[in-house]
C-alpha cells in the first residue's frame, strides 16, 4: 500500500468515527448493571436456550475440577472432565440439511467435500468454568469506560484483564474482544505443525513458542489498557534446512499509534534483520499458502484493511471443551487422516456464537476479501472462521479447539485447522499431542529482555 493510499484511507477512517460516534459511546450503567445478572460477567446469556440444548451457564468451577488431579504451570496435558461422556449424535452429509441453519459455509463446504469421511459428533454441552473474580470486576470497569478510539485501530478507556467491550454495539467492539480475551500472560509451548496434502502426504514443521502477553496477569489487572500488548518469540526446530531460526516480535495495544515489529535472526549469516513489515496476508511458513500470518488465531493484528460489521448472535456448532484432542495419548498417524482430521477426536457443541464479518475496504489489498468469524459468547474466542477470495468465493475454512485451562483459569486456544476447500488440503496447527509437554502456561518467567533481536540471536546461537 503506498503512502498515499495510506493516508487516504485513514481520513476515511477518522471521517467514520465521526459520523458513527454515538455506535461507539460507552455503555449506560443501567445496562452494565446486568453483568453478574441475566448476563454473566463477560456479557454472554446465562439462561440455556429455548429448549435446552444449550445449558444454563453454572460457572461452577474456577481452575481444576474437584476430583481431577492436575499439577499447573509445568506443562501436563489437559485433564478432560467429560471424558465419559458419548455424542448425543452425528452430523453428517446425509442428514446435514436439517441442521444446516447452525452450520457455517465452511462447514458444509467440507460435509460436500468429503462426504464419506467428515462427521460432526455432537455432544453435551456444558457451562461449568468461570473466571476470576478480578476479571469480572475489570469486565465490568470496561464496559462503563471503554470507547473504540483511532477510526477502530485503538481503545481509550479500558483497562487491563477483561474483554473491553462486554455488550458491543459493533463489528470493531467485537473484534476487539477477540483481540483482548483474558488469556495466558505466559506461554511456553513446543507445537507441531502439519501440512497435509490431499493424498495424505504430510509435511512437517516444530517450533518452540514464547508469548509474554502484558495486558494480563493478576499483578496488572485494572491497569490502563496501552503501550505494548503482547511479545512473542519463535524458534525454528523443523524442518533440518530451517533449524535455529529465531524471529521476534512486538504487538502494540494501538495500531494508530505504533505497529507490529518483527526481527528474525538467519543461523545462515549469523545477522538479525528487522522485518520491513510483518502480518497481513504474507503467508505463514510451512503452510503451502494454507494460512497468512493474520489468520492464526482466525485473525491478528491491525484491523486497518477492513470494515468490520456484527452480524448478530446465533446458536452455531463448534468446537469446544476439546480436551479429548489433547490428550498425550493421541497419536499424529491417528488424528491427521486425507481431507480432514479424524472426526473422532473433535468435539462439537451447539453454542451460542457472535458472527463477525470482515470485507476488505476500497484502496486495500488483501488474500481475503471477506473472512467471517464466530466468537463463542463465553470465552470471546473465535471458534471458527470462513475465509473468501477477491471475487468472494469461499475459499478456506479454520476452526480452533479451545478447552478451560486450570492452569490460567481462562480459555486456552488448542490445536487448530485450516482447510484449503480448493485443493483438499489442511494444516493441523499447534500440535503438542506427541510432544513430552503440552503448553506451559504462566509459570511467570518470561520477561520483555527475552524479545529482543539481541535475544533473537542468542536463541539461534
């Protein structure tokens, strides 16, 4: 994008903040007043649905569950809490049309796709796990301060530990909260990545991960929500010809006023490098064209290229409480099947869901030109996402496996997949089922001086 485009399409911007401020004022107490009430304390609806498909949210445990033995922050694999349970039943090609209304494109996409192979087992929902009572008091702080500021590219008012905008009015208000979920402040993961072809060849990708998220964290919460957000370091284990690379990367809070940087350190030449730009729709390393860097996690970073406008709620099937899929016992030969992963290790539940569209705007370039997204009420995680080309055909589907973990008494985002609906292809993403560790998650070791280039290169050395 050149300089001019640039600044044309920041004026247009700033020229629609203007005209839709009152979309973006800051929520009356009256309607705050119902968080901890008929809402819980993130906003979502506590009643269960009209006919009790989707629970009541009981929000009756914080951390591990009476009974089950877990030991936090030193990377024991998910503990499952359901896993006696059996799927109430099965979608599949055959009878997907009578729940085609709670499936998205994408879902279809891969039932028309691959009709002898892709299967949906549906099972008890369940509401159990809240969070923090710190979190609900920021939640609550947020929704009465908050404004989206920046023509939608930051956030004035909010403070630290909480989703900033609990009862969104708008598409930018939702996003950010998927930007800003209460999530791990420390991560130490070593995570597989798989591109499956469509003959069900495989290639292979390992890095080790360290996210410092600074916008959470016990000792933090209730702090203004600016200057950095997140910084995050990645190292190159697989593939052999790779091996040893190191990037690192900053994230800011606003992207109005400062952006994502990025160094990588090449093992080749022994040099650090600062990356001119980093994310949009450059694509992901090991991926075959399968993810950009803005789709892990469904979508990252600056929000600038599109206009985001809320769909509205709906009861959707996704993923959730997947704490089958990562259990140390599954093994890669088993769960990465041709077309799509064995649907015996996905667990699916009909929940209620926040759906996000995206459309790129006039004078911006970009991979997607609508990319779709469903957040679950509860966690304000996206679950899942359809993905369009330019000329608005579906292209690629994703959806990640989020599970409750004790150790961040939050929502944690599993192992994920991204479906090429062209070539039948997929990339299993943030595999840790064969590793000796799952994530580490806030051991509270990790430090800013750890992302640095200077750190970059030590790490590659």
């Amino acid at each position: 994008m050149n300089k001019r485009m640039g600044t044309t399409a920041t004026a247009a911007m700033a020229i629609g903040l203007v005209l839709s401020g009152a979309a973006w004022a800051k929520v009356p107490a009256a309607e705050a007043d119902k968080l901890g009430k008929e809402l819980t304390c993130v906003g979502a609806e506590k009643a269960a649905n009209k006919d009790g498909s989707i629970p009541e949210f009981s929000g009756k445990w914080l951390g591990t569950p009476p009974g089950l033995t877990y030991t936090k922050s030193v990377g024991q694999h998910p503990v499952d809490p359901y896993a006696n349970e059996k799927p109430l039943y099965s979608i599949t090609a055959d009878n997907m049309a009578q729940h085609a209304a709670k499936l998205s494109d994408g879902q279809k996409a891969l039932f028309a796709k691959f009709p002898k192979t892709f299967r949906m087992d549906v099972y008890p929902g369940h509401r159990d796990f809240r969070y923090p009572d710190y979190v609900c008091d920021a939640s609550r702080k947020n929704a009465l301060n908050a404004e989206i500021s920046d023509g939608g590219l930051g956030i004035k008012g909010a403070f630290k530990g909480a989703i900033p905008f609990p009862l969104p009015k708008d598409g930018n208000e939702a996003l950010a909260n998927n930007t800003f979920p209460y999530r791990a402040f420390n991560e130490d993961t070593v995570r597989d990545m798989a591109n499956v072809q469509s003959s069900g060849s495989i290639a292979w990708g390992r890095t080790r991960i360290l996210n410092l998220n600074v916008v959470n964290g016990s000792s933090i919460i209730g702090q203004p929500l600016e200057g950095a957000m997140s910084y995050n370091r990645s190292t190159i284990l697989l593939p052999e010809r790779d091996k040893g690379g190191v990037s690192v990367s900053e994230e800011p809070v606003n992207f109005a006023k400062g952006k994502r940087l990025a160094w990588s350190y090449d093992p080749g030449t022994r040099r650090v490098r600062q990356v001119p730009e980093y994310g949009f729709d450059q694509p992901m390393a090991g991926t075959g064209g399968k993810m950009t860097i803005d789709s892990d996690s469904l979508f990252n970073g600056s929000p600038e290229r599109y206009n985001w406008k809320l769909l509205g709620k709906r009861e959707m099937f996704v993923p959730a409480n997947s704490y089958k899929l990562h259990s140390n016992t599954v093994k890669y030969a088993d769960l990465l099947k041709p077309g799509t992963p064995n649907p015996d290790f996905i667990r699916w539940e009909l929940r209620r869901v926040w759906a996000v569209e995206g459309t790129l705007k006039e004078g911006f370039r970009h991979l997607y030109g609508k990319r779709v997204m469903f957040l679950d009420e509860d966690t304000w995680k996206a679950a899942m996402s359809d993905f369009y080309d330019a000329r608005g055909s579906l292209w690629q589907y994703g959806f990640i496996n989020h599970y409750y973990a004790f150790d961040l008494e939050g929502w944690h985002p599993g192992s994920a997949f991204y479906h090429d609906l062209n070539s039948g292809g997929y990339v299993g993403y943030n595999l840790f089922q064969e590793r000796d560790k799952g994530p580490v998650l806030n051991k509270g070791d990790l430090k800013p001086a750890m992302f640095t280039p200077e750190a970059a290169r030590s790490a590659g050395n």
